[in-house]
C-alpha cells in the first residue's frame, strides 16, 4: 500500500502497488511464466462497518503511463511510487503465496517456465 485518503464519510481512496504473476507446480517445482507489477487505485465506499470495493482504476500504458498514474495519485503518493521504483522496493511477487497454496515448502522460490 501506498497511500489511504478517506473521502467524506463513506468512500477511501488507496494507492497501491500490486503484483500478480500465474504460477503452476511442475513435480516439486514451483514455476511461473508471466506476471506483472503495476500501481492500482481503489476507490471503496463504507457499508456500515464494511467496506466494498466500488472501482479498480490502472493506469494507461505506453506514453499515456505517466499522465494517468498522476490523475489518479495525489502527489504524495506519486513521490512515495517513484521513490520504490528508484529503489527497486516495490512490491514483491507472490512466490511464497503460490508455494504455500501448491503444497510446496516455504521458500520455494519461483523459477521461469521453460517449454520442453
């Protein structure tokens, strides 16, 4: 997570940066073959004591990247994303995730898909 701004009573804005990659078990490997990190905003409007997610924003790519990552982040949350990606400290891809949900002990790391 980026930022998290509460607008009015009932909606919060969050600036985050998500990866997501597809991952498959091969023997007692963990493999995977594309993923993807990118910022996300989401906009949640308050249920009473829930909260529901009423729209997922992403940003344009190619040349229209920039312009809309800053027409969807404040500005702090613009410098905080541009200071991980200098740092090369965004988020993490989910292997430890996908070991545990394929039954694989922790800390097997992913290794890139390779067809036969």
């Amino acid at each position: 997570m980026i930022e998290t701004v509460q607008r009015g009573a009932s909606q919060v804005r969050v600036s985050l940066e998500v990866a997501c990659n597809d991952y498959a078990r091969d023997g007692g490997r963990l493999v995977t073959h594309a993923g993807v990190r990118t910022p996300l905003l989401a906009t949640l409007d308050r249920k009473g004591a829930a909260l529901a997610v009423r729209d997922v924003a992403e940003p344009l790519d190619g040349a229209g990247f920039r312009p809309s990552l800053e027409r969807m982040f404040s500005g702090r949350a613009i410098a905080e994303y541009d200071r991980r990606q200098r740092r090369d400290s965004g988020v993490d891809a989910p292997d430890a995730e996908a070991a545990r949900a394929f039954g694989l002990p922790p800390g097997t790391g992913a290794q890139q898909f390779q067809a036969p």
